[in-house]
C-alpha cells in the first residue's frame, strides 16, 4: 500500500484527492499549511512514497516546502499549480519536484500521474541495484542513478535543472551545444521558457563548479553556445 501525504490548504480539495485515493487503495495524511506539511514530510517516523504539494500554502509556500525536502529527501513530489502560474511549474521543478499538475483537473489525471511516478521509481530502484553509471569530465564526477555530482570528496549540490543541464554538457564534450538544443534537451516540455535561461542557469553552474584562478569547466562559444573542452 503506497502512502500519499497532501499538503493542501483549500480543505474541500485536499478531502476529495483525500477520498479517492483511498478508493484506490492508497493510504493518505492531509496537512492544511506548509510549516505543518514539511513537518510530516521530515518525520523520521513517517515514509511517504509520494507528497501532493501545493504552491500557494499559509506559513510556507510550497516552492520552499520543496526545497527543504530535496535538502534531506528524495521522496517523489508532485505539485499543484494553478492554471496560469507558469513560473511556480518552472520553479517547482527547478527546486526538485518531478511532476506537477494544474488546478483544477480530473482526479483520473492525478491518479495517473501518481501511478507512472510509482512505476519509474520503482524501476530506477531496481536499476540502482544492479549498476551505478558515472561520467567523468577533468575532476568532475556525476554518479547517474544515485544523481550526485562529486568533486573528489566534495558533493556539489545541484537543482535537478542545474543537474541535468551540466550531465548533458558533460555526455556531449567537444561538442558546442546551442542554446536551442539546451533548451530542448532540458526544459523541452517548458515551451514558454525563452532561451535565455540558459544563460542563466549556466552562470549558476559556474559560481557552484568553477574554482577562482582556475579555467571555467564550461567554455562560451560566441553567438553559438557552450561546450565542455578536453
């Protein structure tokens, strides 16, 4: 039995998804605010196989709830958004969640979404059994399955967008990768995203990875984009 913790201030909604997630056989806690909510999703004493997080909560939003999980948890997190709040979409996920789903939506969307998410975890949990992938770039390592990018002992901690754009720039050394192709390969369903955040999140990257007095580890191509140069 998989157990959903929502984190829902509106109570109507939170007892409805509450319901019919036990009609499917889940078993459910409901938190009504964000201080509240990080609290039961921090419990030692609790294991969550998913939290239903929304955004605009009294006492902490939901993009901080989000963070401060991803600072101790990698427990699945699904927010909900409202229709027209693309920049929480984008910063939910910039801040560790992998799914998010807008208000209002049917509740056979919701129960999809959590049985897809229950699908791939459990199968990146059984591929992190049998292997663990690393890709090397001078002293850079980043270990795949568990997602942890390491240099020598030090671990770099890393959004999952900043992850996942240096993994692409690092699987594709030598090769000048532009901003369009950037911008696909890491925000491709982000269709309202403009380029430029590539630019941005790149700059992020450095301050994180480069060492002051030594060269960048990611290069800028004039007018065409990045590269990581052996």
């Amino acid at each position: 039995m998989s157990r959903v913790l929502i984190i829902e201030d509106e109570k109507n909604l939170a007892r409805f998804v509450e319901l019919e997630l036990k009609h499917e056989g889940y078993e459910t806690d409901v938190r009504y605010d964000g201080r509240n909510g990080l609290e039961a999703a921090l419990d030692e004493k609790e294991s969550w196989d998913v939290i239903l997080l929304d955004v605009m909560l009294p006492e902490l939003n939901g993009i901080d709830v989000c963070r401060r999980i991803r600072q101790v948890s990698n427990v699945p997190i699904i927010m909900m958004t409202a229709r027209d709040s693309v920049i929480d979409r984008v910063s939910g996920l910039d801040h560790g969640a992998d799914d998010y789903i807008v208000k209002p939506f049917a509740i056979e969307e919701l129960l999809a979404r959590l049985r897809a998410l229950l699908r791939r975890i459990d199968i990146e949990g059984e591929q992190n059994m049998t292997k663990q992938t690393t890709v090397h770039y001078r002293d850079l390592v980043v270990e795949k399955e568990n997602r942890i990018v390491r240099r020598g002992e030090e671990v770099i901690e890393l959004t999952k967008r900043e992850y996942e754009l240096l993994l692409e720039l690092m699987e594709n050394v030598n090769i000048v990768l532009s901003r369009d192709v950037l911008l696909n390969k890491v925000w491709g369903y982000e269709t309202e995203v403009e380029t430029n955040v590539v630019d941005v999140y790149i700059r992020y990257l450095r301050n994180k990875l480069d060492v002051p007095g030594n060269e960048s580890y990611i290069q800028t191509v004039r007018g065409t984009g990045y590269v990581m140069r052996s």
